[in-house]
C-alpha cells in the first residue's frame, strides 16, 4: 500500500530543463515546491569532469547519460497494421535520464520558430490551398509575438552565442534574415568558425543564398546569467550531444540553474523516485498528487497542490495515458487527443571529401556551424512542389569522433582492407553538409499503450507508430538537392549523398527531437493542453516539454521548449496562483 | 483563492488525509537533496578499467575464431591489425561485463522477429549471441570446407563467410547472422577506435592511424588554423598510456 507523505505546493515531475526552469521560477515566487525525479543526482565536477567527460565508448554507446530501455521503453511499428515490438537497446533517439534530462547532452542548437511555424495550418492553407487529406496539422495556440519575450529569456538564462538577424523589424547583416522580430540581440557573439563552414558559408553565399552563424549554447566568451551563474568559454573539445560537458561551456540545467536553485530553501529535489501515476480526486478534474517509487519498492503519495509534468516528452504522454487524464486518440475516428499528432524530424546529409584539405572535425563544438535557413518553413515558394514546411541545411563541425564520425566515400566495402585505408585518407580530408527538416502531423503517426509488452512495475508499454509520409519525403529530397547543390561548390573531390528515403527506422540514430502526443490547442475537442500548457481537463496539472508541439518544425525543439516554459510559468505565477483554475475558458 | 491559500501548508503543518493509516515518513533510499548543491569531491566518477587479466569471457577455441574474424574486418597493412590493437581483448572484457549482459536492454517477451525497422529483437543478450554464432559458423564451415573451422580457412574463404553473414546468406543454427554480424562488426570498430581504458585500440594505434587525439578538452589554439594538417599526440582518459606496455594481446 501507498504510504502518505505531507503535502507540498508544486510537485514536478522529472528534473531536467523545463522542471529546473519551473522550479526555479515558482520558488522564486515563495512556494514550496518538491521535485520527483527518477534518476540520480549529476553535477559537473563529480559526474562530467574533463578527465574522463571525452569517452565515446562510455557515453555514446554504452549510454550513461540515457534512459535503460530495461526500465521502461516504448514499443514501435511503422503503421496501425503491424505489430508494435519492443525498441529492446536505444537507437534512432536517446532520451536522457538522472538530474538534468536530456539536457545534459545536448548539443546547444538554440533555436526560435519562425513566425509562419505557429501558423501551420491557416497560413499553409490560405497561401496552398487545402491540405492534405491525412495530414493532420494544427495551428499553435501561441504566436510568435506572443513567445518573444519568453525566448528571449531563454536564451540570456542560457547565454547563448549567435548574430541576430531582425532586430524589432530591421534586418541585420550576417545574421539569419529570415527570422521573427527579436527584441534585442543574442547575449554573446558568435563562435569563430574552423575551416569547414568557413568553406560552407563562402559556398552558399556564392549560390545566393544567406548563411549565418548558428546560435549555440556553447559558450563563445565568459558568460555570467540573470542568476548570477557563470559559464566559461567553449573550448572546442567535440564531445557535446550524448556527451556532459566537463567544462561548465554548455548551457544545462546545471550550469545555468541549480547552484542557485539547490541553495532556496523552499525547494526539495528527491531523486530514485519514479512517478507511477498522477492521482485525481474522485471528479476527475484534479490532481491530488501522485504515486511514485522508490528503489526499494515502497510505493509513496505525494500530495501536492499544482502538478507539473515535466518528463521527457514520451514519458509525458505515458504518464498521462497510465493515469487515464484525457480521452486517448483514435486514429480510426479521429476523436481523442492524449496522444494525437506525434512528430519528429527528417534528416539527411552530403559527405565530401577533399584530396587538399584538412578539416580537422575533432576541433569541434556542438552548435558549431553555418546555416542557411533559405528552405525552411514557409522561407520559399511551396507552389507545385508537393509538400508544405521545409528545415535548414547546415555546415555543422560538431565533432570528430571516430567510432561514430567517420565518413568513407561512396562504394566502400564496410569492413576490409580497402575500409581500413579509406578510413586513413578521409578521416581528416572530409566534411559534410546536413539538413534538418519538418515532420508534420498526419492521422496515423500517433501516441498509445502497447496491449502487450509491460515496463518493470507492470504498467503497459507507450506504443509508438509512426512513418515519414510523402510530405517528408518530398520535403527532404528538395532539401537534399540543395544540400547536394552547396556541397558540390565547396568543390570536393568527390561527395556522397545520405538520403533519407523509406520507412521511418528505429535504427539508426537521427535526433532526439520527438514532438507531440499532449499538443497545445486553441480548444479541448483538439488538444490536451491550452497555451500555457494547462491540461483542458484537470487545470491544476500543466505539461511541460516538445509534447505541445502540434507538428515539428524545422528546427532543434529545445529554445521552444525552454520559451513555452518560462511562458507557462509566468501564467502561473500572474494568473494561476491568484485565482487557481483554467487560464482559458473551453 | 489568493496565493496565500495554494502555499497554506508547509510541510510540518501538513495533515493526512482521513482514512490513511501509514505512518510519516520520509523515504528512507530515495535521496533528498536541499539546501545546498551536493558534490562529492575527489572521486569524479572514473571509467571501469578493462585489466590486462587473463580471459575472462571467451573459450581458447572462440579466442581463435574471434582474433581471426576481427582480423579480416580490419586486417594487418601498414598499420596493427585488429588483434593486434587488442580488438580481442576488449570484446572479452566488453561480454564479460555488463554489455554483455544487455543489462541495460528491454529483454522482455514475447519475441518476434519484425521489421528491420523495428530493430534488435534476438532474445540472445551480445554475451550468449556471440558464444552460439561462434559455435554455429564453426559448425557451418565444418559442413561447407570439409571439417574445418573458421580459424583455419583462407582469407579469402574467411571473407566469403564474413560476407555470407553480413548479407544473411549463410543461415545459422539458431541465431540470426546478420544480427551477429553487425553487432561484431560494430564492436569491432568500438575496440579499434574507443578509449584504450576500454582495453582497445592499445597504444591509442587506432587514433594515430587517422589522426584523432582522443580525450583532448581544449583546441582553443587550433580554431583559427583553417585547412592544415595538424599532428596532435593523442591522450587517453586513462593518461598517455592505459595499462601499460606489454598487454597481452592474446
């Protein structure tokens, strides 16, 4: 049986970006607030420091920093006519887990949505014409004018390095001119790019095209935060994404946050406790708090008044549908929404490679990069081409691991004498050129439990189905050709082309940007949460995290993720906490 | 309600609810952190070392079948071959431990072999994957090369198997080939290429073949040297050197 705890004000469930950000904004505001997070305490110096941070076997593929499916995973099938089966090992995405999230390995790729994004479906539909039978995209609740300044609190909280491109209206050389309205500059400059998006941006540019440098949260100087945290300068080390970082250069929930946070008194972080399920009182329509975990197999209550669910997006979605809040989605009728409109990215890239020029890609960071954003969103002209939205196709030096970063010219045996020698004469002559594009929503790609496979305390499994549709398809080869486009003027010798065609594959990684499954709505007959991420049917719950996404854009999630954050809990310090109940009227 | 009313109860005036009868306590193993951002100093969290120990997972006859099949996926030139860069031992230390065990996979049935899409669903964790793919191509070349095992083929028979398994032409007793194959060849290249505390890539002769100078943390003084070549000794987490020179490689 449960055992009952005292109740606290806020209870946060998962303590990675967006539950620190909501920690540390209602503890600000005086309320006690208790976080349940399922992994173990991490901190730079103990757990990322430098002499052992740089571990590709470690940290990559032996996956300390990520989730163990053996705990809990997801089952997964490409459509609603197969059977789900078990993601047994991590591939195609790697959630994070213990203190921080995924935060902790990230890359720091910061960025904005671009107006027209939170507008997907009007502005698509008013420009193109009608949509797609299946395709199931909605428009944000919020506008980008509406998230400005939430962004922008995001990124000086994280210190992030970039060159603006529009400030309040007026464009501004060097940076990206297609994006909204900031009002004010990024907090640091950028980073000083290494010789391969040099090579990039002289290559777009010749092509007409408008590359800037990418914002990064790798730091490009000393940075000192609104809460008085410092950061040092990145430098350049390449062990950013699925590595901590040991140098305090990365914005992270630990080095933009918890040394000030962990020293408030009104706030309480119990780690090895994972959250069961969220409890309702008997209408229904509030949440009392929730059952969670221990590592001994006691099962305790925790009774709070304002439940925050702050988990990664998929355990979101799963904690909702094991704690039966909300009507889940049905893809056959279209009804329901817990679930509804989960989405993800589409990538693909160019390898080149030269006879004439060392690139040196271990000299790296990463959100180091050139970018052009040209083709994303609705930046260009979609009038023929078959498919809406778009993503940005980039020259990004992140790393030169060799286990997983080591390129070998098209029609290389995998294995072998000739693999070892092209191995030798590629690693330092090569480079390449990515691109990032948009997954939109479509009826069968969606969020539910497995009728079968079970996780370690007995509770259905999330059951993921989901395949890139023609959109992404289209979309991505367009993309792929102008990446192709730009690589052949950085004149290689000669280049390879990595396609994204096919099923969707839980194999291979891609990115861990999964978006969706408790979407932001303007009502609840559509959505699980309202524009400041308050559950429709439970208003003392709020959803943090990529899961109120709608549809992806073409862009990383995290800036929007952080923006939404900050955006829902300034509602709740000025709204919420005043008159406790829905923020917006159904 | 005013704000006041949501933080009515702090935590020693906090009342239970009617009905419960547990008593009030706080989780004993979970821990509680507050007041303070907790470090532990000197001990950051070091790398399992793998030790120049004896075998500890691999039979003498699967040693010979893994040193020659490694060998074919990166033979000897003018640089080690995979044996040689002590591939071999590190896949030893690697399925003895806990990859080997899959402990941190889902291992859960019912089993089905699904969609490529859908990824790894052998009910056989790396450890005993490998120990029956072993036994199953030895058996194999037995059938197909007159009682010989794979160790004793020629290379170049050894490299029609290899890419019989690869392409899931040869079919096994019991296991999948191409879910063998991949899994060797990947952790073939973790062995040449990862850190050499891992028992690997000894002399960090992987990362001085293409150039990589492993666990270095700062290249601040090499933004700026745009398209030139630089040659930087290579570092392991483990120091210059892992265990030492002199590791038996077999």
């Amino acid at each position: 049986m449960a055992r009952k705890l005292p109740s606290v004000d806020v209870l946060i469930i998962g303590f990675g970006w967006t539950g620190a950000i909501m920690a540390e904004q209602l503890t600000a505001e005086g309320l006690q607030v208790l976080a349940l997070e399922r992994g173990v305490w991490r901190d730079t110096s103990t757990d990322f420091a430098v002499t052992n941070a740089q571990d590709e076997l470690r940290y990559r593929y032996r996956g300390e920093l990520f989730e163990e499916p053996a705990r809990g995973t997801l089952t997964f099938r490409n459509s609603p006519t197969q059977t789900a089966l078990p993601m047994r090992r991590l591939g195609s995405f790697l959630p994070g887990t213990n203190v921080g999230g995924s935060g902790v390995h990230w890359n720091g790729q910061t960025w904005r949505f671009l107006p027209t994004d939170f507008l997907t479906k009007t502005h698509n539909e008013q420009r193109y014409g009608p949509l797609a039978a299946d395709m199931t995209v909605q428009d944000w609740a919020i506008t980008y004018e509406e998230l400005e300044p939430y962004y922008d609190q995001f990124e000086y909280l994280c210190g992030i390095s970039g060159k603006a491109g529009n400030l309040k209206g007026v464009k501004q050389e060097g940076g990206n001119p297609f994006e909204g309205a900031r009002s004010r500059d990024y907090p640091n400059p950028p980073m000083e790019m290494v010789y391969a998006p040099a090579l990039f941006r002289e290559a777009a540019a010749g092509l007409g095209f408008h590359p800037f440098p990418a914002p990064s949260a790798n730091m490009s100087r000393p940075y000192t935060n609104p809460l008085g945290i410092g950061l040092g300068p990145c430098t350049y080390c390449g062990f950013c994404e699925k590595f901590a970082c040991g140098n305090y250069s990365k914005a992270t929930a630990q080095t933009t946050i918890l040394p000030v946070l962990m020293r408030r008194d009104n706030f309480t972080l119990r780690t090895e406790s994972e959250v069961l399920r969220i409890l309702k009182d008997r209408s229904g329509k509030r949440a009392t708090g929730v059952e969670y975990i221990d590592t001994e197999g006691q099962v305790w209550e925790q009774p709070a008044d304002l439940v925050i669910l702050a988990s990664y997006i998929l355990n979101n979605a799963h904690l909702m549908l094991v704690s039966k809040i909300g009507q889940p989605y049905d893809p056959a009728t279209g009804q329901g929404v817990v679930g509804k409109n989960y989405a993800y990215q589409i990538t693909s890239s160019v390898d080149l490679f030269f006879d004439d020029k060392y690139f040196n890609n271990f000299v790296g960071a990463g959100a180091l990069g050139m970018i052009i954003d040209d083709f994303n969103g609705d930046n260009f002209d979609h009038a023929g081409l078959g498919f809406i939205g778009g993503g940005y196709i980039a020259q990004w030096t992140t790393n030169g691991r060799p286990i997983e970063t080591r390129p070998v010219p098209d029609g290389t045996p995998k294995w072998g004498a000739k693999w070892k020698k092209a191995m030798r004469d590629s690693y330092l002559r090569s480079t390449s050129v990515a691109t990032h594009g948009a997954v939109m929503s479509h009826r069968q790609n969606y969020l539910d439990l497995d009728p079968t496979y079970k996780d370690v305390y007995g509770r259905p499994l999330l059951r993921m189905t989901f395949d890139f549709t023609d959109n992404e398809h289209k979309m991505s080869k367009y993309l792929t050709d102008k990446a192709t486009a730009i690589a052949k003027a950085m004149k290689p010798r000669e280049f390879k082309v990595n396609g994204r065609d096919g099923h969707y594959s839980i194999v291979p990684y891609q990115t861990t940007h999964n978006t969706g499954g408790t979407i932001m709505g303007a009502n609840p007959r559509e959505s699980v949460t309202n524009k400041f991420l308050q559950s429709w049917d439970v208003p003392n719950l709020f959803l943090l995290g990529s899961g109120a996404f709608p549809q992806n854009a073409g862009y990383n999630p995290t800036g929007t993720v952080g923006a939404l954050a900050y955006h829902a809990a300034k509602a709740i310090r000025e709204q919420y906490l005043r008159a406790p109940g829905p923020l917006v009227q159904a | 309600m005013s704000r006041k009313s949501i933080s009515r109860r702090g935590f020693l005036t906090a009342t239970l609810a009617a009905g419960s009868t547990a008593p009030l306590v706080l989780p004993a193993l979970a821990r509680q952190y507050q007041g303070s951002e907790p470090w532990t100093p000197d001990v950051a969290m070091a790398p399992e070392r793998a030790t120049p120990a004896p075998a500890k997972f691999f039979s003498p006859e699967e040693r010979t079948f893994i040193e020659a099949a490694v060998d074919r996926l990166i033979p000897k030139d003018e640089w080690p071959s995979a044996t040689e860069a002590g591939v071999a031992h590190f896949l030893d230390g690697q399925l003895a431990g806990a990859f080997g065990r899959a402990e941190s996979w889902y291992m859960q049935g019912p089993w089905e072999k699904g969609e490529d899409s859908q990824g790894f669903q052998s009910r056989l964790a790396p450890a005993p994957l490998y120990r029956a793919a072993i036994k199953a191509i030895d058996d194999h070349c037995g059938e197909k090369y007159g009682g010989r095992k794979f160790a004793d083929l020629s290379s170049s028979d050894q490299d029609d198997v290899l890419k019989g398994l690869e392409k899931g032409d040869v079919k096994l007793k019991g296991v999948d080939a191409k879910t063998f194959f991949t899994m060797l060849l990947q952790n073939t290249i973790e062995g040449f290429f990862s850190d050499p505390v891992h028992g690997g890539n000894k002399d960090m002769v992987g990362w001085k073949m293409i150039g990589f100078p492993g666990a270095r943390y700062d290249y601040r003084p090499y933004i700026s040297k745009h398209n030139q070549k630089l040659d930087i000794e290579p570092v392991s987490v483990a120091g210059v050197d892992s265990f030492g020179a002199g590791t038996p490689s077999k």
